[in-house]
C-alpha cells in the first residue's frame, strides 16, 4: 500500500512561479536573484500558512543552483537541486526557535556559521518561529545577524512580528506576507482536484477558502478531510455538513420572518438548527456576517467585498435592495450585543432567542427617516413638549399692572382662576364663598432684594375680600406672657413633655411684632420648635397680632455649666504648702535647696 502523503507536502511550490498569492515577494527575491543583490538576512512576517516557510525553502534553493534559469528560477535538475529535494543538503540549515529557543542552541548555530560551504555559494539558515526566542538568546544572535560570513544567508520567519527585538528588525530585510484571497484558493484548490481525478464543485471549494480564511495549508487539510469523508464527491450540501456552517437559505428565511414579523417562523426556524446540532452564538455570529454581507450590497462600489458562493451573489443583491440600510444596522448592533454577551448568559438558548425576538419587532420599533441628507433612528414614543418661556417684565411696570388689575376687581366680576391664600389659624368658610373667591393668578416680582416672607406679607395683605378687617395690635410683655402661660396650661392639660420646657423658657420682646424665647439648652430649644406652628397660631389669635414672629435661641446660664477642676503645676503645688505650712519654705532656705519645677 503506497504511503498517503497530505495536499499540503505533496503539492507544496518549488518555484516561486508556483507560489500561490504573494507575487509581490517572489518577484522581488527572483529579482534580487538575477542581479545578484541579496541581503544577507531576511525577515518573513505574516499569517499562518500563507508560504513563509516554503518561500525560504525555494531562496534557498535557487542561490545554490549550478543552472539557474533567466528568470531567476531553480533548475530542478542539478547535483544541488536534487540533493535539496531529497533533503540531503549540506548547505541548508534549519531551526525550530519554538523547542530550540535558548542561548546554547544559538551558540551552536553560530558556531556552525564558521565553516565554509564545500558545494554551493550559500549557506541558508532558517529560523522558524523566530519570536519564541528568549531575549538573551536574540542578544547573543545579534552581532553574528549584523556582519555575518559572505557566504550565510539568514530567514527568520514568524507569525508575530511585534514580539521581535527592534534590533533585530533593523538588521533584516522585512518580507509582509498577507492572506491568500478567495479567488486564488479556489483555483488552487480547482487544479489539485483535476490532478487528483476528484468531483468538486466550484461552490463546495468557494465554501472550503471562506472556512480556511486566507490559509492554504488549511484550506489543503479541509480538503482532504472533506474527500475521504465524501469518497471522493465534493458537492455543496455535504461541504456544509462537514464543515459544521449553516446554509445561507437558513438566513435568508430569517430574514424574510424578521421583515414580516413572524415570531413564531422565526422560532421554529432557529429549533430546526438547534436541533441539528449548531450553537446559539454559532447563528449570531452566522447571521450578522449574513447581514453584514446583505449592507455591503447595498452600494455598488462596496459590492466587490462580497464573499459569498457566486450560486448566492444575485440572490444577495436582490436581497439587499428590499431591505433598508437603517433596519441593517440596527440588527447588526443587537447580534453584536448579544454575542458579546452570550458567554455570560445562564440559559443560552434563551438568550438567543431573545436576540430573534429583538429582531422580529425591530421594524415595528423603530422607523428610518432621511435628515439632512442623513439616516436616523427614532423611537414611536410621544413627541416632547417644548419648554415655554414667559418673558421677564420690568418691575415697575408688573406693579402697576397688578394695582390696575386689583381696582378692576372692585367693579367687575372676578374671572375664574386660582389664588394663593396663606392662613394662620383655621376658618370656616360657607360653600357660595368659595366658588365666588376666585381671583387671577399672583405675579411674582422680578426684583431679587424681596425676601419671601415680604412676598407672603403683601399677598396676605391683598387678600382684602376675606371680610376680616383686623388691626395689629403691638406687642406688649405682659400680654404675651398672660397667652404663653395659657398655652403651657394647655400643654399641662395634654400631657405634652414639651409643657416643661415651655414654662422654663424666658421671653424677650425684639419689637411690637416679634420677640425670642430663650432656652437653656438645645433640647428645650427643640421642644419648642416641635410645636411652633400651634403656637404660632395660638399667639396670633390671643394678641390679635396677623404680623407677629418669634424665634427661638439658647443661651447657657454660668451656673449650669460644670465645674472643671484644672490640675495645679509643680510650682503652683509647693506655693499652696507653704500657705499651709510656712515652716516647709524656711526648712528650704536654711538647706540652701533648689526646687524643680
């Protein structure tokens, strides 16, 4: 049984003609070639499986070649060629930085690069990923990689380019290689199917290059997997059964029950692929890249990023001119969102519905209207009332209007509205006076130096149709004590605990219309203060007083504050002795003795 050898060895390129997708480089290296300006190290940088590796191989071959050709081209028949192709060469050398990433595995290199070729020009030194040596090992490589032997060729290849030393970068030569595109896979993979006798479809290929996403060797390796599982028939339906991925049908009737909102299609549609197998995050991320695709058609001149199977392009196309471009990426911001969060939700199949719900109704939620040549999004809720403003009128002026207004009312017939009417003790009105009371509304002043309380003064004052046509009486002590211990009296009779703190609070007449009670401590003052509005009202109605005021303060008796003795000093302590016991300072004159304070 002859031996398998996989697409990916056994049609691996030995020439630069055969490399698939960076014909920027091999034009480049077969240039340098011919005019004999190579460098002495290289740098090959970029995704995986894209042909650093094989092209470092070809280099290396073609500088060693006895008959190169005029095009710069390996010869494929010479001594060296065949002993590479073998893999007998003495002059290529090759390292896997990966599991050789010390600084002993590069002393040993750089002891090898002392000897001279005995056949051939060159000795090639690949370095495969390069970015897993440690730091001292890029160190101790650094002025071998510098000014090297006239006779050795460096290539460093990797995948990650960031992690190389700068150092290191400026004494290389730097290869970007990028991804394969679709269209060079497919014909890659097209020619392999002719050589090995296999039925493929052009739609299975297209959709083994989008699954392989710019990588040959894995597009090689899905490849053959799919034909051994195939017995050799590559045909769409079993491609996405194999690779796992959803049919665009699947998508494109999403849609259609999204547009239509029809919730209960939409959630029969997605139990039909739970069942087959597909994770909810698989459908998210699967139709945003359908809906992303659907946005991208929208515009003629973005078209040409639409990778989709050529089976489906006019049905995307046709598609994407039914359905609005602000309904797109709305869906787009709600997939997006649920997919970044699907990791943390308990219940995933849920969350996923929650997602196909969201959708069902986006259209109903929200409509799309063009302004300023732009698209927005707005909510079907009530429209916000505006702000009214009324404007500001002079002081003067607003005052005389209001004394007008005031002696029209005495003639006329007051107009429904409402009035502000501000009362200190409890009246009785019949029921006609009220529906007759019925004044305009009170226009606040505009001059800021009017306290509040003057504000409520002259509107009380205004209120001159209550029928109360009462004179303030000025304050008098005699008076306001007789009604302070009536109050007390009643508090007694309550039993209210604030009773003792109002019999022990001393009053104090400011004017004829205002005076202070005074406490002794904070906790009568609060006593006080529980009751102030009762007693506001009490004390207007005794004294016959609409403008009396009152306000409550604490002052602190000498008598009731505590006695602090305050410790006597050294000094002060042998002074007090000898008041007592005058014979203590004559012992210390006699001694002769000096005290310490």
């Amino acid at each position: 049984m002859e031996k398998f050898i996989v697409s990916a060895r056994k049609y691996r390129p030995q020439t630069f003609d055969t490399v698939v997708g960076q014909s920027h480089i091999t034009t480049t290296l077969k240039n340098a070639i011919r005019h004999q300006q190579l460098a002495h190290a290289f740098l090959f940088c970029g995704p995986r499986g894209v042909g650093k590796t094989t092209c470092a191989r070809i280099l290396a071959k073609t500088i060693n070649c006895e008959n190169p050709t005029k095009e710069g081209e390996a010869c494929d028949k010479c001594q060296s060629c065949t002993s590479f192709n073998d893999g007998a060469s003495m002059n290529y050398f090759e390292l896997d930085a990966a599991s050789n990433n010390s600084v002993d595995n590069i002393r040993d290199l750089v002891d090898q690069v002392r000897f001279v070729p005995q056949t051939g020009k060159y000795k090639v030194y690949v370095i495969d990923e390069v970015h897993m040596l440690s730091s001292s090992a890029f160190n101790a490589f650094l002025k071998t990689l510098e000014e090297p032997p006239s006779y050795a060729i460096f290539i460093l290849a990797t995948t990650e380019k960031h992690k190389i030393l700068p150092t290191i970068l400026s004494r290389c030569q730097i290869f970007d290689f990028k991804r394969i595109t679709t269209n060079d896979t497919v014909e890659h993979l097209e020619e392999i199917c002719e050589k090995e006798e296999i039925k493929a479809e052009k739609a299975a290929l297209q959709v083994i290059a989008q699954k392989s996403e710019g990588c040959m060797r894995d597009a090689l390796s899905i490849l053959d997997k799919i034909v051994s599982f195939t017995n050799g028939e590559l045909n769409y339906t079993n491609t996405l059964e194999h690779l796992n991925i959803l049919d665009a049908d699947c998508y494109f009737r999403l849609l259609e029950c999204m547009q239509e909102q029809d919730l209960s299609g939409a959630m029969l549609q997605y139990d039909d692929i739970n069942r087959k197998g597909f994770e909810g995050d698989m459908v998210l991320n699967g139709f945003a890249e359908f809906l992303r695709n659907l946005l991208v058609c929208k515009d003629e001149k973005a078209a040409v990023l639409l990778e989709v199977v050529e089976s489906f392009k006019d049905k995307y196309l046709a598609t994407a001119k039914k359905v609005s471009a602000g309904l797109l990426i709305s869906a787009l911001n709600i997939l997006n969102e649920a997919e970044i969060s699907y990791k943390a939700a308990r219940n995933k199949r849920l969350h996923t519905e929650m997602a196909l719900i969201k959708l069902c109704y986006l259209q109903q939620a929200i409509t799309i209207t063009s302004e300023g040549g732009g698209v927005s999004k707005k909510k079907l809720i009530d429209s916000p009332q505006a702000f009214r403003v009324r404007p500001i009128r002079p002081f003067g002026k607003e005052k005389t209007e209001t004394a007008g207004r005031k002696q029209e009312q005495t003639t006329q017939q007051p107009a429904t509205g409402a009035k502000l009417i501000i009362e200190t003790e409890p009246k009785v009105q019949p029921a006609t006076a009220t529906s007759q009371q019925t004044t305009e509304p009170v226009q606040k002043p505009a001059s800021s130096k009017l306290s509040a309380l003057d504000k409520i003064r002259k509107q009380y004052q205004g209120n001159g149709g209550t029928g109360n046509d009462i004179v303030n009486q000025p304050l008098e002590y005699d008076s306001l004590k007789k009604a302070w211990d009536e109050y007390v009296v009643q508090l007694k009779q309550s039993r209210n605990p604030a009773a003792q703190s109002f019999e022990m609070a001393a009053l104090r007449i400011a004017d004829e219309n205002s005076f202070e009670a005074v406490t002794a401590n904070n906790i009568e003052q609060k006593f006080i203060e529980q009751d102030r509005n009762k007693l506001f009202a009490f004390l207007q109605a005794q004294l016959n007083n609409r403008q009396l005021q009152f306000t409550v303060i604490i002052e602190e008796k000498a008598s009731d504050r505590p006695t602090v003795e305050i410790p006597l000093t050294s000094k002060e302590q042998f002074q007090k002795m000898v008041e007592q016991y005058p014979l203590v300072k004559e012992l210390k004159d006699r001694l002769g003795l000096d005290l310490d304070y």
